[in-house]
C-alpha cells in the first residue's frame, strides 16, 4: 500500500466541479497543510470562501500559486494556457503542476513552453463528473471507484509522477498511464462524442415543428430524459473539448455517421436481422459495464 499523499501547499486554480471535490477531499483527510483557491470572478470566490473549502482565495493565479509546492489546474482547458502565463513567474522550483482538463495532447502543447525548468508537469485526467458546475457541486466522494488517466511525456519526473498518481489512488481513483494522443482517441468516443450526440439531439427535439416542446418534455421518459442529462452539461468546457480535440473527435464522428448511415438503411429495407444484431451486441456492453462497476 502507498503511503496518504501530503502536500505543504496546494493551490488549486480554478474552483469549479472538479477542483471544489479535490479541495473537500483534501480538507476531510488532510492531505495539505494549507490550501488557497483561485476564480476568475469573484462571486466564485465568495461562494467558495463561503463553502469553507480553502484557508485562503485569490482572484490572481501568480499569488495563488506563490509557495505551493502542487498547483491543480481546474479551468476549461481552452483557459488553461493564459492561466498558466498569468502564474508561471511565481511557481517554484520543484513544484509539481498538475491538470484536470478533457482533452490531453493540446494542454501539453500550450502547457510546455509556458512552464519554467525545474517545475514537473503531470497531466491528468480525472474520469468523472456531473452535469453540474460551480464550487457548490463538487463533493469528495465524486471520484470513487473511477478511473484516471496521466499523459506524463517520458522525460517527467517519476517521483512527481508518483506523487500525482498517489494522490488520485488516495481519492479512491484507479490510475492508468497512457500517451496523450492515445487518450484523447479513447475520450473521443467514450465521452465527447456522446456530448455532441446528446446535445444534438436534444437541439433538434427544439427545433421541430411537428411535436410541440410541450409534448418532448411530457414524454422525455422514453429516452430523451437521459440525452438532456447530458445536454445540460456545461457549455464553456463542451466548447473548449471539442475545439481542442477537432481531429480525434471528426474521425470518430466519420465512423459514427457511416455505422449510423448503416442504421437507416437496415430500416427502409425492414432489415430486422441487422437491428436486432446489433442491439444485441450492444446489450453485451452494457452488462460488462455493469460487471466492472462503472454503471
Ligand atoms: P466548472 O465547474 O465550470 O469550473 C470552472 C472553473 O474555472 C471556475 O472556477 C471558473 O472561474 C474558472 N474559469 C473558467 N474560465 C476561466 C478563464 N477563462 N480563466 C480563468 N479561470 C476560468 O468546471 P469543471 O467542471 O470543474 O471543469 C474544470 C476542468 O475539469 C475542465 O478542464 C474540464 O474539461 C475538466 N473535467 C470536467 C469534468 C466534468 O464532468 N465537469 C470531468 C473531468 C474533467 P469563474 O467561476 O470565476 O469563472
């Protein structure tokens, strides 16, 4: 077993879903002395500072980041790269710079000649969340039986590494290592495409004209309840995955518009044989979800 993770300072930049869940789990088992958080506006402050969740709060990324010895990037990673300028002058040496963005191989590309020498950069990837956002809607728990992937570049630091991948451990994570390009293949289908889906078909079910919006919310339940879940997820971060992960995220739309092309014609020419084929292997996927835990 490895040893609790602990940190002299954490500064967590960024206080939204993701980074207010890092900082109750912090807090609940103490893994830093002390913690300062940062937002870009200051009601996201106040609510934060409200919440109790650090001991400190800054709207200024370089004064957060002043002594920390692990600073968490929680921003849209469209904002990461200006977050990053904005900070870079005050991270100290050995200080370990970590990320929970989306998307991986664009953040390492904008994150790499913005970062000084001596700071150690682990990119990470906690796989899971909500359709919530803000510092009210983290909890510690979020992380709990989930996945998390790293994309440390092989000259990184194994210590920090280590550091980074026991802190996850600690959160109740399971943590797998992988190439950044390979990541961001994975993440294009498992959970950027069926954003894009659900958030089209959620904008077409608006604009028809044939069934009224009235009669789409009365019977959401036959499906489309679970596509609007998703839809409501936040629109800055959605925005800022798909525009970073353009190429990953195109191929994977290619395959899906050719199987779904496929789809259409098993329909017009009443191929029941082909419908029931596939619904039965996708049935499959859903039970071995279900056997690995992560329904
Ligand atoms: P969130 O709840 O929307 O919070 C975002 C935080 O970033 C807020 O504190 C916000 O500050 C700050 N921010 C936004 N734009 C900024 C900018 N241009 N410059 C500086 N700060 C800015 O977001 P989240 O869901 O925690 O997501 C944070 C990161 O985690 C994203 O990179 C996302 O890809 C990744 N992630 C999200 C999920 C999920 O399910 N939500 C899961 C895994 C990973 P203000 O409130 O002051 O604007």
């Amino acid at each position: 077993m490895t040893a609790t993770p602990h940190f002299d300072r954490v500064a967590l930049i960024g206080i939204g879903l993701i980074n207010s869940s890092i900082a109750r789990l912090i807090k609940r088992d103490g893994l830093a002395a002390s913690m300062i958080c940062c937002a870009r506006r200051q009601e996201t402050l106040d609510e934060a500072r409200a919440l109790e969740l650090c001991d400190d709060y800054t709207t200024d990324p370089a004064e957060a980041v002043r002594g920390a010895d692990l600073v968490v990037l929680g921003v849209p990673v469209g904002a990461i790269k200006s977050v990053a300028e904005a900070m870079q002058g005050e991270l100290q040496a050995g200080a370990i710079v970590t990320d929970v963005g989306s998307v991986k191989a664009t953040v390492i590309n904008d994150l790499r000649p913005v970062l000084p020498a001596g700071v150690h950069f682990v990119p990470g990837h906690p796989v899971a969340g909500t359709e919530h956002s803000g510092p009210s809607a983290g909890f510690a728990e979020l992380f709990d039986g989930r996945w998390c992937i790293l994309t440390p570049e092989e000259a990184t630091d194994e210590v920090a590494v280590e550091k980074v991948r026991a802190f996850w451990a600690h959160a109740g994570m399971r943590v797998d290592l992988m190439d950044a390009k390979h990541h961001d293949q994975v993440l294009a289908i498992t959970s950027h495409l069926p954003h894009l889906i659900a958030y089209n078909i959620v904008g077409t079910a608006h604009d028809l004209e044939t069934v009224t919006e009235r009669e789409v919310i009365k019977y959401s339940a036959g499906g489309f309840r679970d596509f609007t879940r998703i839809a409501a997820s936040d629109p800055v971060m959605w925005r800022d995955v798909f525009l970073n992960n353009r190429e990953a995220v195109l191929e994977m739309l290619g395959r899906f518009s050719e199987d779904l092309a496929s789809l259409q014609r098993a329909i017009r020419w009443s191929d029941g044989d082909a419908l029931e084929e596939l619904f039965t292997r996708t049935r499959e996927i859903r039970r071995s979800l279900i056997e690995a835990k992560q329904a």
